[in-house]
C-alpha cells in the first residue's frame, strides 16, 4: 500500500507542476525514495518512466492550448519544456499522429462547434481506422464482436475516464478526394449508444491542401444522447473541385460509448439534400467591399 501511495502521491505532484521542469531525484525525495528504487517502482506500476509520463502529459496539455488558445505553436512547445519547435513537432506527431498545425487546423472547428482530430496509427486495433481527438488516451477504441448490426464485427469508441465534459475523441480515417471531386458523396451507416452524456454523431470533412474546410457536417444539429439502440444516420457533402482530403468518422463528446456498423460511402444524385453545415464565415473567393460602402 505504500508503494502504490507513493505513486499517487508522486503523480499528484507532476500534475500541480506540468509547467515546471522537474527531476527525477525532485521527485523521488518528494516520496522518500532514491532515485534508482523510485524509477523502478514507477515503470512497474504505471508502465512507463517518468520522463515518458511528463512528456506524454504536455503534450495533452500541448493538444489542448492548441484547440483553445491564439497562441503560437513556438510559444505552446516552450511552455511544454520542448528544446524546439522542431523537437515539438516530432513528438507531437508521434503521439497524435499529424503536427501540431494540422491538428489545430482539423479538430479546432469541432470544438468551436460543440465547445466542445495520428495519421494512421499503427497500433490501432481496427485496420485503417484511428483515435484521435482533444484527449485520445482518455478513450479507447477496438472491435466488439457481440454488439454487431450486420456481419461479425462492429467498431466501438468508449470514454475511459475522462477528465471534463468538453473532452472528445473521434474513430476516424481520412483519404484522398480526388477520385470523388465534383461529385455528391454520402457518408453514412448504423449508429448504437449507450450512456452518452454530451454528444455522439457520424461527421465528414472537405478539406483543401491548406487544410481549409470546404464542407462540414457532424450531426451537431441532429445529437445522439443517451441510450439509443441501432439507428441509421447519414451526412451528405459535396466534394468541390479544390478538394484535398476527405475525414470520416464518429465523434463522442465526454462519457459513454458509441459503436458503429455497416458504413457506406457512396454517390447520390442532386435529389439528395446536402447537410453541410453554415458557419457564421466563410472564405470568400475574391476580395470583396474595398470601398467600405457595403
């Protein structure tokens, strides 16, 4: 028991000073252990060293300075106690799987929508599907091969213990829209939740290769709360001829968990409304009212 106190007791104290440098040996004698025994103990207990441990810590603080502040990708990796923004960049992109630009760029418009995303991870459990999110290591995803719609196997996303409810994580892929340019796509599939305390919903996105959003929709007009059993939902977006990337996926916003089976991806013709989502802006195609008088 005094170990495992000595653990908490050493976890709290790097969580109080994330924006402090901190040593082993500080740290240690913060629990009356030398150094040697207190590194074995902690990677016996946790599963990592500490270094790993405050390096994975900042870089979740990293992602969320990213999502909820202006400031710089420069300034967030020296608050983190990165060397450069270099150093940064690389273990960012380790643990989430995209740089810091591109992940502001992706995720930020889900949290400015909801307030409330690794390229491919290569420790997922689902082949061609990834986590990613505001905190990823507060989720989990995986195959459930009881709660199923059609065939042998569903995916799932399930909060683990996350630490507020404006936490997210999304089961996602992306790829190349240049096959489906011009064209209307629907992204769309069955949908079970249970326990959903914020928000769930299928979501698509339309970039172009400045990572601007051309098209967007994530069901936040249409939510999936609480308990619901297999349900059939559905976004349709229009693939401009600009486009880069495509983003598909199921978003979960705080606790619960949502599985997902039977997706599609397909054409429809012009008969089939479009659910993008307006913003209150948009990047405008030239410049416009340079006059001021409009």
């Amino acid at each position: 028991m005094h170990s495992e106190d000595s653990i908490q007791r050493a976890i709290q104290y790097m969580e109080n000073r994330l924006a402090y440098k901190m040593t082993l040996e500080e740290i240690a004698a913060h629990v009356g252990f030398s150094p040697f025994h207190f590194h074995r103990l902690f990677r016996s207990r946790v599963g990592m060293n500490i270094a790993d441990y405050l390096r994975s810590r900042r870089l979740c603080q990293a992602s969320r300075m990213l999502l909820h502040t202006e400031e710089s990708i420069l300034h967030i990796s020296l608050d983190c106690h990165f060397e450069s923004q270099e150093a940064f960049t690389r273990a960012f992109k380790k643990m989430y799987g995209m740089p810091p630009g591109r992940y502001r760029n992706v995720f930020r418009l889900h949290n400015d929508i909801i307030k409330g995303e690794k390229v491919m991870n290569t420790g997922s459990p689902i082949k061609d599907w990834f986590l990613s999110g505001s905190h990823p290591h507060e989720y989990e995803i995986g195959i459930d091969r009881d709660n199923v719609h059609l065939g042998n196997a569903s995916g799932f996303l399930r909060a683990i213990c996350p630490q507020d409810v404006d936490s997210f994580a999304t089961l996602m892929q992306q790829f190349n829209a240049e096959k489906f340019r011009g064209r209307r796509m629907k992204f769309s599939g069955f949908v079970r939740t249970s326990d959903v305390t914020e928000f769930c919903g299928l979501w698509m996105r339309v970039d172009n290769n400045h990572s601007d959003v051309l098209q967007f929709d994530n069901m936040n007009n249409r939510k999936i709360i609480g308990d619901t059993n297999w349900n059939h939902y559905a976004i349709v977006l229009d693939i401009p001829e600009q486009s880069a990337t495509i983003s598909i996926g199921v978003l979960l916003m705080g606790f619960g968990k949502v599985w997902v089976d039977s997706l599609q991806f397909e054409e429809v013709d012009e008969s089939v409304p479009t659910t993008n989502l307006e913003f209150d802006y948009k990047i405008l195609d030239e410049p416009s009212n340079l006059s001021f008088e409009e």
